[in-house]
C-alpha cells in the first residue's frame, strides 16, 4: 500500500511538472508570436509613413 501511495505521488509530481513546463512553454511562445507580429506590425507602419512622405 505504501508503495503504491509513493509511486502515485511520483507519477502525480511528474504529471504536474510536465503540465507546468507544457504551460511555460505555451507563454513563451505566445509571447514570442506577439512581439514578433508587432515587430513586422511597425515596421510595416513605418515603411508606409516612408513612402506616404516620399511621394
């Protein structure tokens, strides 16, 4: 009995860090997606401001 309590506690500890990690992971990337859209987002704006003096 106590050995399965502990192997379940293992499993439930492994479960949680891969849950967290799977989570860090997602914020990251979803972080990184923002900032690169808003990156090409500007610089969009600022070629079009470029070309609207331009002309």
């Amino acid at each position: 009995m106590n050995a399965i309590l502990r192997f379940f506690n293992r499993s439930l500890g492994l479960t949680r860090i891969a849950i967290e990690s799977g989570v860090g992971l997602l914020i990251l990337s979803s972080l990184y997606v923002v900032f690169t859209y808003l990156d090409a987002f500007e610089r969009l704006t600022t070629f079009l401001n470029y070309h609207e003096s331009y002309q």
